[in-house]
C-alpha cells in the first residue's frame, strides 16, 4: 500500500468524468466557458466576491501569488520549513525577480506572530535594507498542523500593521478546513488573507490548482496573476480541461468530502501509533518514530512511505482511503508495540 504522497494517488472519478466532459470543442487558454464560472464558484464558496485563476501547480500557484505581493527588492516572511523555502527549487525568487524569503523557525513548521514581529523590528526602514512586503503561510503545515481563524487573524494583524499582503498555501486546504469544520472563510479573507492556493491535485485532481484573491485589491492582483501565468508559461491553451477538474472538486463539497476520507484514515493510524507520533494528526499527515528495523519491518509488510531523517518516517493517507482500507497498517503500528 503506497503511503508515500497524496499526490500519488489515482485521480476522483468525478475529476475524470469532468475531464472528458470538457473534451468538446470551446475557446481556448482561459475564455473557456468553465474558466468562466470560476469566480462565481469560489465566491459561492467563500461567501464574498473573490476572483479565481487556473495555474497548472502548486508551486506555480504559490510563487504567482507571492509575486503579486511582492517587489523584486522586497522580502516574504515564511516558515523555514515551508514548501516555498525548501521544496520549490528556488521559485518565488525566480517569479518575483529576486525577492528574498526571511525565513523563521516554529514548532510543527507554524509561524507565531511574536516571531514575526520581532523579526519584522530589526529591519531598519532605508534603502539599504530589504523591507518585509508579505507574508506565507500554510495550511495545512508541513508537519500536518492546522491554523485556526484566531492563529491566522493574528498574523494578519501582524501583516497589515507593516502594510503586507498575507498568502495561505493550501495545498492541503480541504484538509485544514475539514479538521476545523468551519466555513472556508473564517481561515481566509474573513482572518485577513489575501490570496489563496487552492490544492486540488492532492485531493483527486489530476493536474491544476487554484489562485483565489480577496479583498478590495483582488481584481488588480488576479489580472497581475493572469500576466504572471501567461510570462512563466503556465497559460495552457486548453485551460477548460483544468478548469472543469477543480469545478468538479467543488460541487456539492466533494472537496471535503474527499478531504474528510483523507483525515478520517489518519486518525485511524494515528490512534494505532502507540505513541509514536512526533506532531498531532489534525490533517492526513503521519510523523512517526521508527526505528530502521521497524521501517523495514513495516516495508516487507507491503507499505511504502517515506523516512523522515534518521529513526522517523513520514505517513500519509488520500482521498481513496478510509477507515476500513488503512486498518491493515493500523494492525502492523499496532503490533510494533
């Protein structure tokens, strides 16, 4: 059983029978009649006017939102575990010309607003200094921890306070909110947040995600996305397909409840682990110790994931598992003692 990523997985059946719904002919790049219903759906969603985009990653999301917020000369306050700092191969400095990420410790890969504060006060305010122009966070965490409404309205505070644009990366969105169950908007423009990546393909879509933008400045920074896409050569001429994948996701929530299924497996595991776990399991993210006896033990079983440094691997579950699917590794956690 592959519990490697949740990227891994087989593509939802709705995503697939979407895309091959959308196989007629219609406009292309983004004048598509899917692309079209794109910010009515996310403001449906969202509950406020937002305006949405296609992009066809998620590091593509996160690096067009940030150079959206930030100038070539500014800096982006992040975690320094965060995907944008150590899994995007350099990218926001890539697409925003040479911003800088201020990266910052914090337990379960989180920022505090304390630390960004203090972090924010020894940056003198003349042209020899980079000044702080955004902020990122995600959400879910690397490490599978969740940002309530009060953890991401404080940052906010923090962000506004210094005039910043505040992104979330949400990969891991769908799994954030389903572990919260609160309405998608108390974790976003509701606490403050300008611009969303919106995950799909780690919750059953097969290529493309989302940039939502928020507030008073969101048609100005989604038409500066839409020249960001087009530069970088993310502007794919059959859009529709990409489109009709992440609609698809968000009718009748299937989002979250695929995201649910997900969550749902790894309480599951986690209630196995015998106290193992290095993090809470609030997502659809396992950190466990292991010993390398144990790892192989577990591999000669049938079960593929990931080690996590020395003596700790990494465990996660998708939208095709449930309860019933992840009891025989629940059993063989179990049976570690």
């Amino acid at each position: 059983m592959h519990f490697f990523s949740d990227n891994a997985t087989p593509v939802c059946p709705p995503v697939m029978a979407a895309i091959a719904a959308a196989d007629r002919e219609d406009h292309g790049y983004d004048r598509d009649a899917w692309s079209a219903r794109l910010d009515g759906a996310f403001s449906d969603l969202f509950d406020t006017p937002a305006k949405a985009i296609w992009v066809a990653s998620g590091t593509a999301a996160n690096s067009i939102a940030l150079a959206c917020l930030c100038p070539p000369y500014g800096g982006i306050v992040a975690h320094e575990e965060a995907h944008v700092a150590v899994d995007e191969c350099g990218a926001p400095a890539f697409f925003t010309h040479g911003a800088s990420l201020m990266t910052l410790p914090g337990e379960g890969a989180k920022l505090s607003p304390d630390a960004v504060q203090e972090r924010l006060g020894t940056i003198r305010p003349d042209v020899h200094q980079m000044p702080a122009r955004a902020i990122t966070i995600t959400n879910a965490t690397e490490y599978g921890l969740v940002y309530t409404p009060d953890e991401v309205a404080r940052l906010s505070t923090v962000a506004k306070t210094h005039g910043m644009g505040l992104h979330m990366d949400g990969a891991r969105f769908a799994n954030a909110v389903a572990h919260l169950d609160c309405d998608p908007g108390d974790i976003t423009w509701r606490a403050g947040v300008d611009v969303l990546s919106f995950g799909c393909v780690k919750n059953g879509g097969m290529v493309g995600e989302a940039l939502v933008f928020f507030g008073p400045q969101a048609n100005v920074r989604a038409a500066e996305a839409e020249r960001w896409r087009k530069r970088s050569g993310h502007l794919v001429s059959k859009g529709r397909y990409l489109a009709a994948q992440i609609l698809t996701l968000l009718e009748d929530d299937l989002w979250l409840a695929n995201a649910r299924a997900a969550n749902e497996a790894a309480q599951v595991l986690a209630a196995n682990a015998s106290g193992r776990l290095m993090y809470s399991v609030q997502a659809n993210e396992l950190f466990l110790e292991l010993t390398a006896a144990e790892a192989a033990s577990l591999r000669a079983q049938g079960f593929e994931f990931h080690d996590w440094g020395e003596g700790a691997a990494r465990i996660v579950t998708n939208w095709s598992q449930d309860a019933a699917s992840v009891e025989v590794l629940a059993q063989a956690l179990r049976a570690l003692g």
